[in-house]
C-alpha cells in the first residue's frame, strides 16, 4: 500500500456496520466506553478520518471509515497496525503456536523483535498485551516493554474473527510513525481529526505517559491545542478527548466547546486510576 494519505473529499460514507469490528489491543485510555457519545459529536459525513494518538483505535474501528490515517510515536504499535492490516493470517498462525505460560512471557518480553517483520510484531504485541498484567502496554526509559505478567486463567490471545475483521477495516488507512503535528500537512476541508493524547493528569496516580520513552509534557498539550485551532480554522472537524484537570480548561475554555463525559476504566498502572472517571470532550 501506498504511503500517501488519500481523500475522498467531505462526503465519505461510512463502511459497514458500527462496532462490527473492536480493538485487537488493550489500551490505557481506550475509549469503547465513549463511543456512542462521541459518535453524537461526529459530522455525519466527512472526508479523510485522522487519529494521531490512535493507541488501540476504537473509534477508527467502530467508524470504519473508507480513508483513513492513523499514526503515533509509538513504533511497535504501529509496526502491529502493518502486520494485522498486511497479512493477519499470518498474525493469526504465530498467535495460536504461543502457549500460554510465565516463562515463555518472560521470553519473548525479551526477545528483540524489532529486528523482525512486522507480522511477528503484531503477535509479539498482541500476546504480551493479553498476557501481560492489566493489559498494559509500557516501557522504561531505554523503550524496553516492563510490565510483568498477568494472573489469568485462561487469557485468548488470539481472536481470528475480530482479527480479520480489524484486517479489513485496516484495508483504506495509512500508517505513519510520527508527531501529531504532522497531521497539520495531510488534514484538509471536511476531514475529520480526532486527538486522543496522553491526559494531563488529576492526581498523582493518573500520570501515565510512557506508552513510549519520551513524556507528553503540558507544552506538548499547549502545542496540541494551537494545531487544533489552525485546523479548525481551515474548516476541519475537530474532537479532542482530555481529563477534567484544570489546565485542560485553561488551554480550551476559549476556542471550543467543552463537555464532561463519564466513563469506566479497566485499564490503568495504577488502582486509583481505575473504576469511574470524568473526561472532557473539546470540539
């Protein structure tokens, strides 16, 4: 597939039935609970659909949108984006030989997969993702994955039918490793771009920014939020997913609109950042 990003202008109809196809990873953050309330906030037709900080992509999943850009910081995440979109059966096959045991977690949680094909990322990612405590995905300061594993009694690792279907869905989105500013040089009139970055965080125990080495400090927000509103201004549809701390106010209070939304987390470092929580919604 070609790395050119593709339009098909403001009026791109939606592929397939919604929610026919949900995440293949677990994912800090992850918003299958919002996802009708962010449906609700979404043009009824637009262009090209652009996720950024696609993380696990529910909404890209739930949408299916027939264009689409999805991109991150995160190499080895998107490395498994490539290797289900590009031959998930192959994906499927390396899922179903990996038992399920704590020395072989411990094994292949060293092994260097970046040396490998994207393919063997994808299976890589996904069996530690299922088997790795709470589902998390994070890394030390020299990008090593560190989370120890999981007490499951019987995780699935491989789910061969949601796969093929997130395959599928996969099928019309090009993959970038990059900033989010990059969006700034692909997103035109009618598209539809939907930020979904590491939160400023509430509390202590909510400060979860290493799903890679780097930090995503409060400048990075500031910067964020300037590429939403030249985005805004050339007529591109918007949605920015936050906490409810007080400098998201600050940052959005005066060009957007914003709105507080419930959701459950399963999902976090730490227990405090679990159970129900409050986010803000900027459009």
């Amino acid at each position: 597939m070609s790395n050119a990003a593709r339009s098909l202008g403001p009026t791109q109809p939606f592929l397939g039935e919604v929610f026919s196809s949900k995440p293949f990873l677990k994912w800090v953050g992850g918003k299958r609970q919002l996802l009708e309330k962010l449906r609700e906030r979404i043009p009824a037709e637009f262009g090209t659909y652009h996720e950024p900080f696609v993380g696990g992509g529910a909404l890209f999943f739930a949408l299916r949108p027939a264009a689409a850009v999805l991109s991150d910081t995160n190499t080895q995440l998107i490395r498994a984006f490539r290797g289900v979109q590009q031959d998930v059966e192959r994906v499927i096959a390396r899922l179903q030989e990996m038992p399920i045991s704590r020395d072989f977690f411990l094994a292949l949680r060293k092994h260097p997969v970046d040396e490998q094909s994207d393919t063997e990322v994808a299976a890589w990612m996904i069996y530690l993702n299922k088997t790795a405590y709470n589902g998390l995905y994070r890394v030390n300061r020299r990008g090593e994955f560190n989370v120890p594993f999981g007490r499951y009694e019987n995780p699935r690792t491989c789910d061969p039918e949601n796969l093929r279907a997130c395959s599928q869905a996969l099928g019309g989105a090009s993959l970038f490793v990059e900033d989010f500013s990059a969006v700034l040089h692909r997103a035109k009139r009618g598209d539809l771009v939907y930020f979904d970055p590491p939160y400023i965080p509430v509390s202590v125990y909510s400060n979860f920014a290493r799903y890679t080495a780097e930090q995503f400090r409060l400048p990075d927000h500031q910067r964020l939020r300037d590429v939403a509103l030249e985005l805004k201004a050339r007529g591109v549809h918007v949605l920015i997913s936050n906490s409810v701390a007080p400098e998201v106010f600050s940052l959005y209070e005066t060009h957007f609109k914003i709105e507080r939304l419930r959701a459950t987390r399963f999902v976090n470092s730490n227990p405090h950042g679990r159970g129900k929580v409050i986010e803000t919604l900027m459009y």
